[in-house]
C-alpha cells in the first residue's frame, strides 16, 4: 500500500511523544501537532473512516505519514530492550551458503537514534543504533525508502551490522501502538539482513581454515615414504 493512500496514524503530543489515534481524545482536543510540519491536528474519529489525524485547515502535508511512522518506530525501539532477529544466510565466495546467525531475542542496552556513522571514507545516517556490551546493530525503518544498492554497498565497505524492518506492507495492520510494536520487535518475516560485520569475521576463519588444511598437505606431500614392510615367510 502507498503511503499517500494511508492516513496518518501517529502525531506528536505536547510533550513531543509519538500517540497513536486510538490514545486521543477526537477533534482538536487530541492536542496534537504533525511531526513534519508542526501544523496542529484534528483527531477524526468518526464512524465512517479509519480513524486518522488530519491537518488543520489544509490537505495533504507530503512526507507526514512517512516521518510519523518513522518517528513512532524509534519511540518503540528507544524505550524497549529486546528485539528478535532473523536468521542470517550469507554467500561466501568460495565456500558457498553460510549460515552467520540462528534466529534470536536479542538485548540490547543502549540506542541512539539518527546517529552519523563515518567509516572506510564513507558516512550514513543511521536511523537508530541499538547496543549491547560488544555489539552495535544498525535498524533501518523502511516505509517509502527501502535502502538501495548504492547505500547497502556503502554499509558493506563499512561493515556495518544492518537490519531493515519493513513497515510499508504493514500499514494496514497497526490499529494501535501494540501493533507498531510487534511489527517491530516480535515479527521476523519483515526483517532483512543487510549486512553483518559477522560475515567479514566468518571470511577470515574461514581462509585461515584453509591454508591450515593446505599446509598440512604440503607437509604430508614432504614426508618420506616409508614402504611397508611386509613380514616374509607369511604363511
Ligand atoms: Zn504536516
């Protein structure tokens, strides 16, 4: 589903927490504003629509959903501590399909949210970074903007452990924030690898792995042989 087809379902209280419709009360009492343009809102909450915020006294405000659904997501991963991670299958050159990681709750302590990331010469803006003690894991939210080659190229030279969560197929179902949350946090199928500073570890196993196995070879290739000696008079 497009995002111009979807009403907004988040806005930004006075105290500049994400609400969802569901938790305000209807019309302008809702003390709402629109987290792209700070325009106020009015909560419609009629019996007709799904329920929805819309700007006061004008239409559409290009990018409000997008930056909503963005800034709701953030909301959920900041105030939580866990989220479940796919498994992780990567090709290796040379070594064919490699599994990196088995599915996982994962805990983490720390987030930071729209965090600049300089690494190799390159930079990105990640939009939050979840830590543990040893461990920093990069979560993309992905409404409009999936990320592209050209930025998964950037996180690889970087290597960067990157998650995407895809909200865009969800739209649909987030009635509220328990929703949002689940998405988020429990739900795999929307969760794609981008990359895993795992995989570059992995390669290097794996190629010392190998050139252990090939000096053993050549070793076995350098020792003499020994000819069998077979006891005589066997009968
Ligand atoms: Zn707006």
């Amino acid at each position: 589903m497009a995002t111009n087809e979807v009403k907004l379902p988040f806005a930004q209280n006075p105290d500049g927490r994400m609400v969802h419709i569901s938790e305000v009360p209807n019309g302008l009492a809702c003390d709402c504003i629109c987290p792209k343009c700070q325009t106020s809102l009015v909560a419609k909450k009629g019996k007709k629509m799904q329920h929805h915020f819309a700007h006061e006294g004008r239409g559409s405000c290009k990018g409000a959903v997008e930056s909503a659904l963005h800034k709701a997501a953030k909301q959920v991963l900041a105030e939580g501590h866990v989220i479940h991670l796919p498994e992780y299958w990567c090709t290796i050159q040379g070594f064919g399909n490699q599994k990196l990681f088995n599915e996982i709750v994962w805990e983490y302590q720390k987030v930071a949210q729209e965090q600049q990331i300089k690494e190799c010469g390159e930079h990105v803006v990640a939009d939050v970074v979840l830590k543990d003690g040893k461990r920093k894991l990069i979560i993309e939210i992905a409404v409009t903007h999936p990320i592209d080659e050209e930025k998964a190229g950037k996180i690889r030279k970087m290597n960067l452990s990157v998650v995407e969560i895809d909200l865009k197929q969800h739209l649909d179902t987030i009635h509220n924030f328990d929703d949002l949350k689940k998405i988020l946090i429990d739900k795999l199928h929307n969760k794609t690898w981008i990359h895993s500073s795992k995989k570059e570890e992995l390669i290097l196993k794996k190629r010392q792995e190998l050139i252990t196995e090939l000096k053993s070879h050549r070793n076995l290739l350098k020792t003499p042989v020994i000819p069998n000696k077979s006891p005589k008079n066997k009968k």
